[in-house]
C-alpha cells in the first residue's frame, strides 16, 4: 500500500492514517507530495491527479484501489485488518469511538481555524491572543475537556479508550495544536497529551516534520520566517 501525504509540518488530514498505520505496524510506502500551491498546474495536485478526483490528501492506495477521506481510509484499514483492533472491540465503546472521531471530522472549526497545525513553531503569543479574542477557540477547548476528559476517566487510560485506536491518531493533531500554541488544558488532558506524543508513532511524524525545514509561506500566518 501507497500513503500520499503533504507536508508533515503542516498536513492534520495526513498525520491522521499515517500515525494510525506506523503505531499499529500496518505496512505503507509513503509517498509525500510537496505543497507547493494548489493551483491545477501546480506540483502537488499534478502528482495526484491520476490518484484521486479530489485532488487532496491523504490518498491511501492499494493496489488499484484509492481511498481518500481520513475516516473512509481509517475505516478500510479496520476492516482489512481486524487483527490490528483499531476500533475498540466493545461494541458501545467502538460506536462512541466513531462518533467522537466524525465530531472532530466536521468540528473543532474554532481551533482548526485559529491554530492551523504547525508543529516546527513555538507560537504561545499567538494562543494567547486566539484565546482572548475567539470565542470559538475558547468553546472548542472546553469541548475537548469534556470529551477527552470523560473518554480518559471512563476507560481508565492511557488512551481515550483504553488502547490505542483510531481516536487517538484522529485526535494527533490537536494534540501538535496544544503544544504549539500552548494551549491551557487540564493536568489530566496534559498528561495524555505527553504519552500520545511519546508514542512511537507520533514521535516518528514529529521527528519528519522537523527535520523538513520547509517554509511555506501560505502555510505560515503566523510567521514571516522560522524561529
């Protein structure tokens, strides 16, 4: 299987079915396409345009087949490796695991949109700023107190259900988002923010986002350079 990502530094939707399938020792060529704009003649859509109609990543490709969307790729993956337990194996705690990763699909719009994900930048005046100033950063990181929060107390940790599973690779980013901005999160949420990023899985994405040095600068509204 083929893996097409963006840029490790800044593609969420892309560390999402990558850290899921280098956690958990699925197999995968990565194939990581440049964003260099998003324009029809650019680099990066011209490397998917015989992949996906969509012009997006992540791509996953097997054999013949490409599957695009997080939740569609995650979904496969469940099913072609039901070994791998990437869902919950409770039947309820495996419905909830669901629901919690299509709330993070289509919401999280306030954090999204104030934090975009940017794990090489140290950024606290801007969190500070976005906190004072968006309302929605604000609701959105009282959602995730109750969310995370209860999911952790609930299924005794280390992860949200207990194991890793898909939720915790879905929720990755965020967590990139917290530490970038410094984001204030309860003791508890902080300390499942530490293991997640111990992982081995999420460390090995850190580690590539880092050592790209690639400053894009419609990527970046926070900086004019790095550092």
């Amino acid at each position: 299987m083929k893996l097409f990502i963006g840029n490790k530094n800044y593609s969420s939707w892309s560390m999402r079915p990558w850290v899921l399938m280098r956690q958990t020792g699925i197999a995968f060529e990565e194939v990581m396409l440049r964003f260099d704009g998003f324009e029809a003649q650019s680099q990066f859509k011209q490397g998917l345009h015989n992949i996906t109609p969509v012009g997006k990543v992540p791509v996953l490709l097997d054999a013949d087949l490409a599957i695009w969307d997080t939740l569609a790729i995650a979904e496969y993956l469940a099913e072609k490796f039901p070994e791998k337990n990437l869902w919950p194996q409770n039947s309820s705690a495996r419905a909830r695991a669901r629901s919690v990763c299509a709330e993070m699909h289509s919401g999280f719009m306030g954090l999204r949109s104030a934090c975009p994900m940017n794990i090489d930048a140290h950024l606290p005046h801007i969190g500070a700023l976005a906190l004072r100033d968006k309302a929605a950063l604000r609701a959105d990181l009282q959602r995730l107190e109750t969310l995370w929060g209860d999911l952790l107390h609930e299924h005794k940790g280390p992860m949200l259900f207990g194991d890793f599973s898909i939720a915790d690779a879905y929720f990755a980013p965020v967590v990139m988002r917290i530490q970038t901005y410094a984001l204030p999160v309860s003791a508890p949420l902080q300390s499942y923010v530490a293991r997640l990023c111990l992982m081995p899985g999420v460390k090995a994405w850190t580690d590539g986002a880092l050592a790209e040095k690639d400053f894009i600068d419609f990527e970046e509204p926070f900086r004019l350079l790095p550092g």
